[in-house]
C-alpha cells in the first residue's frame, strides 16, 4: 500500500532562492490538498486540485507561490524568492472524491536561512 | 470565519490513565467535526469523526461525542498506552468544499 509520498522530506535554502516540492498521492486519488504547518500550529490550507484543475486558493497563497498538478495525478508547490517567513512543513493530502477523510503525507520541512 | 480550539498541551500522562483532550468550534452551520492523530515521524491520519449533533464517533478506544449546545468535540480514552503517545488534531468541515480547518493539535506523553 503506497501513501502519499512527498519529496524531498527536508530542504534548506538561502533566502531569496526558489524551491519546488513534489507530491505523488494516493493512486486514482482525484483530490490533492497543499497545507502548510509552523511550529505549535496546526495545519492550514493553501490549495486543492480536483483532477488537473485547481478549485480554491486561500489568501495565504501569495503570488510568490504556485501549485501544479497537470496530468491530475503529482503535483508540485513551488515559493520563489524565498523568505525566512515561508520556512514550514509543507504538507500533502489526497482523497478520492468529496470527503474530509484526507489522507496526509509525511511532508517537507521547508528551513529558509 | 471557521475555528477550532483545542487545550494546549503537552498532556502527560501515565499509562491506563484516563485522557480527555478538549476541542470547541466556531462555525456556521452544522460542520461534521474531526479527530486526527500523528504519529512520530508518520502523516496526519483520520482517528475519527461526527457528522451530526449527538453523533459519537469512535476508533481504537477513542470516542468523541458532537455537542452542537456547547460547541465541542472532546476527546476520550478510558486507558491510554505508551502508544498513544503522538499528537491529536481536531478539525471541523467547511460543508460543500470538503476543506478540514484544523486545530492547533495537542501533543500527549503517555509514560509506562
């Protein structure tokens, strides 16, 4: 049984970089979930794709982030120009259909020096 | 907008000892609310869930009751074990966008 899988697990970069992350969901998932988590919070909603299309976007998506999933199946999040503000766990999430049962990758814990 | 409350942690406890975890929401409407758990090192996973007032949701000798007259989903186990330890995410439903909003999560210690 595959998960959710997210790639890399941890990135450090220097501010002002771009950095890009992978998602893999579950098979035949047609929802995946973007959250993003800081230290004593839980997590917060960035974006979700239905299939390749992307639905809803919260404000914390600034324009410096953009999301992609265009054969509907991995997705990627990418943060240009990086600030110390967007170091976080990025977080995954796939269902199959119109449920809040998510199911959560382990994440990639994003550090911004 | 929708809000979840949950007590701060950490709660430690020692083994068989009885463990509540407070949760209150915010919401209009009529939510279905949530208890997910994480594990070290592993995902979010669903531990249980409510869809509707007096509904009691349970798994793994969890329960949670919905309380739509105080607002809250509390968290029970009547035994904790050392594998228990990990920490517990409330989270309400946004109704047709099947969006959680989480809570800040409660980490529990349980000791032997």
């Amino acid at each position: 049984d595959t998960g959710v899988s997210q790639d890399p697990r941890h990135k450090i970069t220097k501010r002002g970089q771009n950095v890009t992350f992978r998602c893999d969901p579950i098979s035949e998932h047609n929802r995946l979930y973007w959250y993003r988590q800081t230290l004593g919070q839980g997590p917060e909603f960035l974006t979700y794709f239905q299939n390749e299309a992307q639905l809803e976007k919260s404000r914390l998506l600034s324009d410096r982030f953009s999301a992609e999933r265009p054969k509907g199946s991995f997705s990627t999040l990418e943060i240009q120009r990086t600030e110390q503000g967007d170091s976080a766990m990025y977080l995954c999430a796939s269902t199959p259909g119109e449920t809040e049962k998510l199911f959560f990758g382990s994440g990639t814990q994003l550090s911004v020096l | 907008g929708d809000s979840v409350t949950q007590m701060e942690g950490p709660v430690t406890l020692s083994e068989e000892a009885f463990l509540t975890i407070n949760c209150t929401y915010t919401a209009t409407g009529y939510p279905s609310l949530f208890w997910y758990v994480q594990y070290p090192g592993e995902g979010l996973q669903l531990l249980l869930k409510a869809t509707k007032a007096d509904d009691k949701g349970s798994n793994k000798g969890f329960e949670a009751t919905y309380r739509k007259e105080t607002t809250s989903f509390h968290l029970e186990k009547g035994s904790v074990q050392v594998s228990d330890s990990a920490v517990y995410f409330c989270a309400l439903g946004s109704g047709g966008s099947y969006i959680p909003t989480f809570g800040r999560g409660t980490s529990l210690i349980v000791h032997p």
